[in-house]
C-alpha cells in the first residue's frame, strides 16, 4: 500500500505528510459528483470544514496523504481507488 501511495506524492517530510499527485486530486471530485456526494458530507466524516476539503478537491490547497485517507476512509473506498491510472 506505501508503495503504490509513494509512486503518486510529488514531495515528503514523512510519509503521511507527503503532497498527493494532482492526477490523483481531480479524481476524487468527478467521484463525488457521479455518487450525489457533497463537501460538507466528507468535511463531517473527517472532522474537517467545508471549506478546507473544498480547497482541497479542487486544487487549490495541496491534498496530503493523511487528508487522501480520510477520504477514502469516509467514503469507504479502499486507499488505491484514486490511484489508478
């Protein structure tokens, strides 16, 4: 599983602090738009706001690994789901 997250961080100061490959970044909001799912459902399963998983899933703040599996955990998809290219 590090592996395959490994192949897709552009930079690391410790693994779940690593920046996600924005590949992997414009993946998550088509999912979220095809299954009817809104920022504020994914911002309440990962005790986050709003706002922040809005920067995030578009691009404007980078997404890091700890944030990546929060929300595939929240979503219950497994951590490789947006990794496939």
């Amino acid at each position: 599983m590090q592996n395959i997250i490994a192949s897709k961080i552009l930079s690391s100061n410790g693994l779940r602090d690593a920046v996600m490959d924005p590949a992997v970044v414009r993946r998550i909001p088509k999912y979220l738009k095809d299954h009817g799912i809104s920022n504020y459902f994914i911002a309440r399963k990962t005790q986050n706001t709003a706002q922040k998983i809005g920067r995030v899933i578009s691009g404007k703040s980078e997404l890091r690994i700890r944030d990546y599996e929060d929300i595939c955990d929240a979503l219950g998809v497994p951590y490789e789901y947006f990794l496939k290219d």
